[in-house]
C-alpha cells in the first residue's frame, strides 16, 4: 500500500492503525465440525470453541490485557451469546496489526472498524459515534457545538495530529493555535487522550477534539467532570460520525454472517455496555442514544 492511502488509513481514526496491506495469509485450516457448528463455520475458525479476539494489550478504554476496555467486555457478552470462550492475541494497534494477527490467522475477529475500510471484511457496524469537543463547564466556549462557532476563534484547542478534525479546523482557520497530540504512540506509557485532557484541567489548552469513546470515557476520569459534544454539526471539511464494524478474513463468509446475527439479537445490551463507558453514540440522524432509548 502507498504512503498516501497509509496515511489516508491513520487520518481516519486516533484509535485504528490499519497501515499495513492483509497479504500473505495462509490458506485457512480444514477442521471437522465440532460442537453443532456448521461445516462451513468450522473450517473458517481455527478453533470453533472459541472467540479468538485481535487486540492492543494497552489501549483504554478500548482493550487491556487485564480484560477491562469496552471491547473486553462486547468479547465476553458475545463469548456467552455464542457458546464459546474468549482468547486473546495481543499486538499495539500500530504498523502491522492486521498482518500480524487476522492476517496471519492467530485470531478471527477485530473490534472498532470503521465501515469502508478495505484491509478487512467488515461486518454490520454495531455502533455509530463522532470525534467531539471536550469542554469545561462554566466557561465562555458553554453551548459550543461547531467548529464554525466563532468563539473558537484564537482559542488554543487541542487534536490528535493527522486525524479528520484537523482538516474542519483547517477550513475554519483554527490551526493558527492548535496544539497537536501525536496520534501514534507506545500505549504502555503514553496516551495523547490522556494527555490532552490533562491539559484542558490545568488550562494549558481551552478545549480539545477527541475520537468519540476516548472523549467520553477521559472526561469522566477528569475533576470535575467534563462535558463532551459530538462534531455532528459541521458544515466546513469532512463528516465527523462513523460507523463502527468487526473485521473478519474476506475468506470467513459463514463467520461474518453469525457475528452479523449476534450484533442484531443483541443491541440494546451492546449499546448499554457502550454507554456505561461514556460512549457517545449517535442513531443515523445524529441523535443521541441514552439508556432510555435502548430499551425500545
């Protein structure tokens, strides 16, 4: 893949790093059916007992190795849906991720995907989120919404650097003062999210963008809480909403459709699992999802 559609692929998402092509997979393995599973789900799964889950060891909220990130927990809801228990390869969401797991068959599902991406297959998105403002309460940037309000204007506001609010910040003349955040960094010892907030609290910056599950879970973690404001308003660069999907081989036809199954039978409690990590999920009209309307 070329330098440009790379960095097309980085800009996308502050949490996805899929810059490496899938190329060179083995062949998938032939088992027997086992358990009630059908043929065809059997020869695509290494192991059809088990949910094998490609992840970063290190990426709250997200993934730990300690099974605490929201993707820790869809793995378990969807391990106790699917009759199977949940196993790990773990590797940094960094250059080479797909190749050296999906890729390489050592796992067979990927979380947050975004729809379009074409280094994998993706199934139906099981939720819809935005880049957002984090703000402070009680200060004179209250009610912001757009990027295209001026009261951002001579505002020193943080972004992750190559990510798509870069560019709306770009076409509402807001680079001037940016304070970037590298996007790619060692997640064992470092978070730009983290960072970025840390500096909000102590006044450093004014405000800051954030990829939606990062925007809402750091804010909670910040004294006094912060308020988040999904980016759903912009006029000026790129749409910032995405649909978030789970990647499978483009071989693992039957395994696609059950996972497809399992995301349809089960929203309200994945939407509820979201929304306990701070999660801003949007329907497709931009309308926020609460707990309220997951019910219904």
């Amino acid at each position: 893949m070329g330098t440009s559609v790379a960095r097309e692929r980085l800009a996308r998402l502050s949490l996805c790093f899929f810059c490496t092509a899938i190329a060179g997979a083995a062949a998938p393995a032939k088992l027997s059916a086992q358990g009630g599973e059908r043929p065809e789900l059997s020869i695509e799964l290494i192991d059809p007992k088990v949910l094998r889950i490609c992840a970063d060891p290190h990426n709250m909220p997200l993934s730990t190795d300690h099974g605490e990130g929201f993707e820790n927990k869809l793995a378990e809801l969807f391990a106790d849906r699917l009759g199977k228990r949940v196993a790990y390869t773990w590797y940094p969401q960094a250059p080479g991720f797909v190749r050296n797991t999906l890729a390489a068959h050592k796992c067979d599902v990927m979380m947050g995907i975004p729809q379009g991406d074409d280094l994998v297959q993706v199934t139906n998105p099981y939720y819809r989120t935005a880049y957002a403002l984090v703000l402070k309460q009680g200060r004179d940037l209250e009610g912001v919404d757009s990027l295209g309000d001026p009261r951002l204007k001579g505002k020193r506001i943080g972004v992750v650097a190559g990510t798509p609010p870069g560019n709306n910040m770009a076409a509402n003349g807001l680079m001037a003062k940016a304070k970037p955040y590298p996007l790619v960094v060692d997640t064992r010892v470092d978070s730009s999210s983290a960072a970025m907030v840390h500096d909000l609290e102590t006044g450093d910056i004014d405000t800051g963008i954030l990829w939606g599950p990062m925007a809402g879970y750091y804010a909670r973690q910040a004294s006094p809480p912060l308020t988040v404001v999904p980016l759903v308003k912009e006029t000026a660069g790129p749409k910032l909403a995405y649909r978030m999907s789970m990647g499978v081989r483009f071989t693992d036809q039957e395994w696609k459709r059950l996972l497809n199954r399992t995301i349809q039978e089960n929203q309200p409690a994945i939407n509820k699992l979201l929304l306990s990590f701070g999660v801003p999920l949007l329907d497709d009209n931009d309308r926020p999802i609460t707990e309220g309307s997951t019910a219904k």
